[in-house]
C-alpha cells in the first residue's frame, strides 16, 4: 500500500510541474459546489454492481496548477441498512485549457473510501423463562481508510461569473468495487468569483 | 515544482480508518424469581412430589402437567407432549458449581395414531441460567438437549451441550422444555443437575 501511495504522489507531483496549455485562468481559491454520479464496479460476483450517488464537494485551489477535490456522496442502493457515502480526495492537476481560460480538462488522481452511519432503536428479546435481554440503541458512524486509488479526468467550465459546471470521469482500482467506474456532473460555485 | 505538502498530508490524514460508537452489551432483565421452598444444596436432585412440584407450580411454568404418584415414586406427567412446555426449576442458592449437564428420568410414549414410518422421538431442552458468560455474548443461557427414543420404562438421559457451550460451569437455576413435535405422553421422574 505504502509502494502504492508513493507511486501516485510522484506521478502528481510530476504532472503538477508541467505547466498547462493555455492561459492560468485565476481561479478562486474555493469552489464549493455540489456532484452527482454514477458507479459501475465490476468487483462483484455475479455481475456488475451499479450505484448512484449525490452530495456536496470543496475544492481547494492551492495554486493555478493544483487543486484539492474533496467531495462526499451519499450512494445507494447497497446493502447496509444505514446511509452509506463515498469520500474522495483527489489532486486535480490542469492539463490543457481554452484560450480565454474557461475551460479546463485536469488529470486527476486520489483516493476514495467509505462512510457509514446507522442507528439502531432500543430491541427487546424475551427469553422463554421470563426473562429478556434488553439491547440499548446505539449510534454508529464507521470511516473505511481509503484504499481504492482514484484515477481520471475532469472537466469544468466556467458559465459566469459564479458558477462553473462540471463533467468527471475516473477509474477505480481497490477495494471499493474492484475495478470501477465513476462518472459524475456536478456545479460548482467559485467563492468570489471566477475571473 | 515540487510535490505539495499540504494536499499529501491530507491525504495522509485520511489513510486511516476509524469507528465512532457500536453496539453496547446487552442488558438482562430478570423474569420471575422461583424460591425453594427446600434447600437447593447439594445434590440438587429433585425426585419426590413435593420437589417436582416446585417445578411446576410457579409462574415461568407451562404446559398440560399432572403430579402423579407419592414419594419419590411421584412423577410429572405431560399429557400434551405435541405442544410447548416448560418447567422451571427453583433458583439455586448458592449456585451450583461445576455442572455437566441435566440427567432426566423419562418414559416418552408416542401416541399409537402417529406413522410408524414417522420420526417417533420427542426433542428436550434444559437451559441454565449462569454464573459465567457461556460465550461471547454475556447474556447468552447454556443449552443442552437431547432426542429422546421411545421407552416405556424410565431410563436415564443426560441432554447434551449445545452451541459453545464447554461445561462445566455455574448454574443459578435450570428449566426444561420442548417446542412439542409428535404427539404422546412424556413423564418425568426424576430432574437432577450432573457435576
């Protein structure tokens, strides 16, 4: 796993070196903004497991050449009974924009993992002489490591002076699914403003 | 350019995985006590009428009982052996240590009308309630049970252990019972706890 993450931070940090084409548009410094997607995962028997998925993102423009995603989905249907959400951090890293700078396809490259959160109510079991064992409710939330490297491409395209939208498409490779694909379109509102 | 330290360490922050809360141990609530109204020392044998009788006459007990007999000829007789019964013993005070199992002495007679080709045992259970966890699962009773043949004369059986329950170990009182199945007369004689 270790031999995993180096490879891709050095494969970001070389990307991220290479300038992009075209102008550096000036990107606010945040994005934040909204995604929904699809997952086909192929690591299951039995055939091909498809899930949807919508939910919040943050971007972070580091500099005109790096950018931090990080977004949350919640997914379903799966087969926990409480709420199930992907994380996803990821380096986007420009690799060609438009002359007048606004848009902009990236490479990028993450991480992904699991959320879970479920509840569960106070149950009562009798026992036949009488007696009951009584199970309080509980809470539980659970953070999976994010073990699936998450790679791909993305597009975004500024609309005006605010808002941009949003066209992704990655690959997974790890324990979410195997081997799975990703396509999302999402909005994103630059926090004051793009120029 | 070199690699961005922020971006790696929150992707570092994020390797690891984590669990906020979980199901808390189960509670027991006690279901109705049985007193003795004999001492329940040593050899925790109960043969006469009047010790049987505590057996059936309390709260937790069900099923169609008749007391038959005087003495320690006396015996419980389960006319409706097709359908749920229970008896339960007296709670032991002290309890009692180092217990194997439960010995029975039976007579189970099938109703003449059930198939000769038809299953012709009748399935007992005893469950002890105690004084350490049987398992994983602190609330979890010890199970023992056994098929028991055909007889017309009383013969012994000692019900055996079931799940990953590794007797010996402490009881603070037993009860014995069946689900029902084929139907016939079972009689009782004799109930002891085998250390």
């Amino acid at each position: 796993m270790q031999r995993l993450w180096l490879t891709f931070v050095t494969v970001a940090g070389l990307l991220a070196a290479s300038p992009a084409r075209g102008q550096d548009a000036s990107a606010p410094h945040f994005e934040i903004g909204a995604n929904a997607s699809g997952i086909v995962a192929f690591g299951f028997e039995g055939g091909a497991g498809v899930v949807g998925g919508a939910g919040p993102g943050l971007t972070v423009n580091v500099t005109p050449r790096v950018a931090i995603d990080l977004a949350a989905e919640f997914i379903g249907p799966t087969e926990s009974s409480g709420t199930t959400a992907l994380y996803q951090t990821q380096l986007a890293l420009p690799i060609r924009r438009s002359a007048d700078g606004k848009r902009t396809l990236s490479f990028t490259v993450g991480a992904a993992g699991l959320l879970w959160y479920w509840q569960a109510s106070e149950t009562r079991s009798p026992r036949l002489d009488g007696s009951a064992v009584v199970y309080p409710g509980y809470r539980t939330f659970r953070i999976s490591a994010p073990t699936t490297l998450a790679l791909g491409i993305a597009r975004e395209e500024v609309v005006s002076r605010h808002v941009a939208t949003r066209f992704g498409l990655q690959t997974y490779l790890g324990s979410l699914g195997g081997i799975a694909v990703r396509a999302s379109v999402g909005v994103a509102f630059g926090v004051g403003g793009y120029r | 350019m070199t690699v961005p330290i922020l971006p790696v360490l929150l992707l570092a922050l994020l390797t690891a995985a984590c669990e906020i809360g979980g199901r808390p141990p189960g509670v027991v609530v006690p279901g109705p006590a049985v007193p003795s109204p004999f001492p329940t020392a040593p050899p925790y044998v109960w043969d006469t009428a009047e010790e049987l009788a505590v057996w059936m006459n309390n709260s937790v007990a069900r099923g169609s009982f008749a007391l038959e007999g005087s003495g320690t000829d006396a015996f419980i007789r389960i006319e409706r052996a097709d359908r749920d019964w229970l008896l339960r013993g007296p709670d032991l005070q002290p309890a009692a240590e180092a217990v194997l199992t439960v010995r029975l002495r039976y007579r189970w007679r099938p109703d003449p009308d059930v198939p000769p080709t038809a299953s012709l045992t009748t399935r007992v259970s005893a469950f002890f309630e105690t004084t350490t966890a049987v398992n994983e699962d602190a609330t979890a009773q010890a199970h023992l049970s056994s098929n028991l043949s055909p007889r017309d004369d009383w013969t012994d059986v000692e019900l055996r252990p079931q799940g990953q329950f590794k007797p010996p170990i402490g009881v603070e009182y037993c009860y014995v019972q069946s689900y029902g199945a084929n139907r016939g007369v079972l009689e009782i004689d004799r109930i002891e706890l085998v250390r």
